[in-house]
C-alpha cells in the first residue's frame, strides 16, 4: 500500500510540476544528445574513412611471378585470418573491337574469385559465359550488361562492367578485358583483399609454386595514395571524442544532486509529516528515473531520425559506438546523483531550510 501510494504521490508531483519535469527532461536530453552526437560523428568519420580505403582497393595485395601462380593455392588464401578473398589473373590474348581494331584491349583470364576482389564482393557471381570490361571502355562504346561485344574473333556476352577509377590504383585494369575461366594453369599474379589491412608478403608466398625463380616474385600493394597502413580498431579506440560518452557520468551525477536539494524544503517537509525516508528517496528517484527514460527515448526516436536522413549506411554501429555508452553513463549518473541528493535532504533541517529560503 505504501508503495503504490509513493508511485501516485511522485505522478501528482510530476503533473503539477512539483519536479519540474520538463526544464530536467530538457537539460538531459541536450547532454545525450551533444556528448553522443559528437561522438557519434567522429564515429562516422572512421568508417567514412574505411569505406574509401577499401573502395580504393588500398587493402589490396599482389603477388608476382610469370606462371608461378599456384591456382588452388591462390583460392584457399581465405583460410588465412584476415584475408578476404584472393583470385589469380594471367596475360591472354589482345581482343580487339571491331569499332576500334586498331586497339587492341589489354586482355587477362582470371578466376572466378578475382572479381569478387576488385569489386568488394558486390560481383561474386561471375560466370565463364562473357568477358567483363572496365566502366569507362563500356562507357566509350556505350555497352551496358548483356550487351553483345563485336570482336575481330565473333560476338562475345557482356557479363559484368567493373568500376576502375584513376585514383592511384594499378593502371592496367582501367582499359581492359577481363575473360574469366576455370583452368588448372598457372596464373602471373595472386590479388588477396585483406581486412583489417596487414603485412601479408609471407601469406602471399604461399600461392607460389617453388621453383628456380619464385624468390624473384615482387609483393606490393595495389593502390598506395591512401597509405599502406591504416588499422580501424586502433582508429576507432583512439578518438579524441571517445571519453564524451562517459562525460554524461558526472554531469548527470551533479544534476540529480542539483534537482534534488533545489528541493530540499518540500521534502524535509514530506518527512516531518511522516514520509519514510525510504520512501522519499524512493518517489524522486521514480520522479527523475521517468525524466531521465523519457529523455533516453526522445533521444534515440530523433537519432534514428537524423541518421536516416543524412543516410548513414551502418545506423546500428553507431547507435552501438556512441549512444548506447552515453545513455548508459546518463541512467547510472542521474540514478547515482538522485540518489545521494535524496539521502542528503534531512528532516531536521526543515526550519533552517524554511528560514534560508528566498
């Protein structure tokens, strides 16, 4: 009966305004809302900033060696943590267009796994049945997938466009055909996407077939102008704007003891009338719990909101990085603050609290 009495007593305090509801629910939603959104946007910076490494196939590798390309071997590099995918490529004859015989086009066989490394994965299924060209040759002949390619050697499918932007990376693809196939033969090169980016030189060798010449195959990195090092664990524990998560932990302990002892002579009263200590505690914390649960909700409806609409591709991320810390240091600061501001409130300073009041 006590209990359920409490409950009523900090509703009827709520809507009178007695708790001044509104002016706290304020306060604790602009402190979510700042600690979490700069946070949260440097959040999106990081990933921002993986996304165009990986687009720009900085976390590419190759290896090397004119028919040392050990196929099965190049295929299972995958097992290997932290290797994504890996695909071998080979020279094969010129194709040349029957619009422009004269240039004939840079043509190489590869595996079936090579697209889904030049493309991020986004063209996995690649088939034997066509060839694939780069975006700006389908563009300068005006051929989309599906299209029939004229060629001095008979019509071949169009079965996929790759995107090759000059943005540093290896050259050589950005005029080019790439033919895939299922052989057993040795390919002059093994590509391996790796994620998070690493050293993988040694990894690599293990796609050769030793022989007299293999010590002589070159490792290097497809696309160097965004660094060869870039390690988003590290990227993403270092941010400057990290510890802002944890900063609602003393400002909403400041201000649960604030609203609380603002307070003070209204419930050293409820206690010289006969209040429960406990229950006095009891009803604030239920009266700025349910500001601060409110706060909380108005918080995350409006980030889900903002994150939509500047379309944050990974919305859950970073409501997981930023928000979700911020709100759990908001609940245990104002849980912590309210409860020692209510502790604090005694009813034997009930006329000292009457004479000092303004």
């Amino acid at each position: 009966m006590r209990l359920r009495e409490t409950f009523r007593e900090a509703w009827r305090n709520i809507n009178s305004g007695m708790s001044q509801f509104l002016s706290t629910l304020f306060i604790l939603t602009c402190v979510i809302a700042a600690c979490a959104g700069i946070d949260g946007r440097q959040v999106m910076s990081i990933e921002q900033k993986a996304r165009t490494y990986r687009s720009s196939l900085s976390n590419v590798y190759v290896i090397k060696a004119e028919q040392q390309i050990e196929p099965a071997a190049c295929q299972a590099l995958p097992q290997n943590t932290g290797i994504v995918a890996a695909g071998g490529l080979r020279k094969a004859t010129p194709i040349r267009l029957t619009l422009s015989k004269a240039s004939p086009l840079n043509t190489y066989e590869v595996s079936q796994s090579f697209l889904t490394v030049i493309t991020g994965g986004k063209q996995s299924s690649a088939t034997t049945g066509g060839i694939w060209l780069s975006q700006a040759l389908a563009a300068k002949f005006f051929l989309h997938v599906g299209s029939q390619v004229d060629t001095t050697a008979g019509p071949m499918k169009l079965a996929g466009i790759y995107q090759w932007p000059e943005d540093g990376r290896d050259t050589r693809l950005g005029f080019a055909a790439l033919v895939p196939v299922i052989t057993p033969s040795s390919y002059d090169e093994c590509w391996a996407s790796v994620w998070p980016p690493k050293s993988i030189s040694r990894t690599l060798n293990q796609a050769l077939q030793y022989s007299e010449t293999s010590s002589n195959a070159q490792t290097e990195q497809i696309n160097y102008t965004m660094g060869d090092k870039f390690d988003p664990n590290s990227e993403f524990t270092s941010r400057l704007t990290r510890p802002l998560i944890f900063a609602p932990l003393l400002l909403c302990f400041v201000l649960g003891i604030v609203v609380c002892r603002r307070r003070k002579l209204e419930n050293s009263g409820y206690l010289h009338a006969g209040e429960p200590k406990s229950s006095m505690v009891l009803r604030l914390m239920v009266e700025y719990g349910l500001c601060t649960l409110m706060a909380v909700c108005l918080t995350l409806s409006v980030s889900i909101i903002v994150l939509k609409v500047i379309r944050v591709t990974d919305i859950s991320g970073v409501l997981v990085a930023s928000l979700l810390p911020t709100i759990c240091s908001t609940i245990l600061g104002m849980t912590m603050g309210t409860a020692v501001g209510a502790c604090s409130i005694k009813e034997k300073s009930l006329f000292k609290h009457f004479k000092d009041r303004d």
